[in-house]
C-alpha cells in the first residue's frame, strides 16, 4: 500500500531502467574472422538474460551502425569478462 492508501501490484508498474552495455565491434581484413567474433559474442550473450540494453557498434566503409538488441541481458563480471575476451577491454562499456 502506498502513502495515499493505494496497492500497487508488481505487474503494472513501469518495468525497471537497466544499464546500457555497449559493445564495439572491431572490423579487421579477415572477413571470416570479423563473422567468427560476431558469433562468439552472440554466443556470449545469448547465456544471459536479464534488464540491461544491449547496444552494438559495428564499422562500415562510411562511419559505424547501430544496433539495439532486442535481447536483454544482465551485466554481471562473469558476462563483462567473456565479452572482453572476445573483444578486447577497450570494447567493451557499461553505462
């Protein structure tokens, strides 16, 4: 019950604002090594789910693409730690 004599039941309430992790995708001469990468941090977090946005930063002969993941995860060190290793500390941000 709230201050104005109210409940509030768990499933209306407006869905909690996650962390944002944004990943930056490097793009090297190996075309089958960038989609192997690709792969590998797909692979990463599809083993978690949770409320944190997942942003992707890809490279393109122009500038870079953005891509929102429509799967959620949650951040955790194990997560950071795996993706790191696929992508390198510097690619990796949470915000």
């Amino acid at each position: 019950m709230n201050g104005n004599g109210q409940h509030h039941d768990p499933a209306t309430r407006p869905p909690v604002a996650g962390r944002i992790l944004r990943l930056y995708l490097p793009r090297t001469g190996d075309h089958d090594g960038d989609v192997r990468r690709m792969q590998d941090v797909y692979s990463v977090l599809r083993e978690s789910a949770g409320r944190d946005q997942v942003t992707l930063y890809l490279p393109n002969g122009v500038g870079r693409v953005v891509l929102e993941s429509q799967h959620r995860v949650a951040v955790s060190p194990g997560l950071l730690e795996a993706l790191r290793q696929v992508l390198g500390p510097e690619r990796v941000v949470v915000e």
